[in-house]
C-alpha cells in the first residue's frame, strides 16, 4: 500500500547534515520526495512509498543524524504525489 506523509522536524536540524543524512537513507528505503530547511528552523520532509518503507523512514527521521538534537517530529497525512526520486530542496 502506498502512503505519504508531510514531516516538519524540530530542534538542531540545520547545519548538521540532517538533509543528506534523509537523503541517503531514503534512497536506501526506496522512499521518494524532498528534505528542505525551513526558514523557522525547522526541516520539512515529503515521504512517500510503500507503507512499510515510510514508517521505517519515519524512524531514521525521530533519530536523525549523529549531530542532531530532535526535539519534535510532526506528521501530516499527505495525498500521493508520484515523486520520481528524493531530492533536497535549496532556496
């Protein structure tokens, strides 16, 4: 079963490879979307796949990478969107 999700994380997720940790790992979980900074802080993420894979991607998300304080994880159903591949936004 398919399924997306819209990810806002808070706390010290800028500034630590926390986009090219994503990145890296859903390319290993075969998830698609895109990892972006926001200008609040924070770090927004799209994940969609199989189920199965984006809950395990939702994991590799709450723990972050090494330098990383997680300090919230908020989740949004999302409609599938169809992503080719996953790819971190700069703006």
């Amino acid at each position: 079963m398919k399924k997306s999700i819209r990810v806002y994380v808070t706390g010290t997720v800028q500034g630590v490879f926390f986009r090219g940790f994503i990145k890296e790992n859903a390319e290993r979980n075969n998830v698609k979307g895109f990892a972006r900074n926001l200008e609040d802080g924070r770090v927004e993420i799209f994940l969609e796949g199989n189920s199965e894979d984006v809950n395990r991607m939702l994991e590799v998300v709450r723990a972050g990478p090494k330098h990383a304080q997680i300090r919230n994880v908020e989740t949004k159903e999302e409609k599938f969107q169809g992503f080719k591949n996953f790819k971190v936004l700069h703006f």
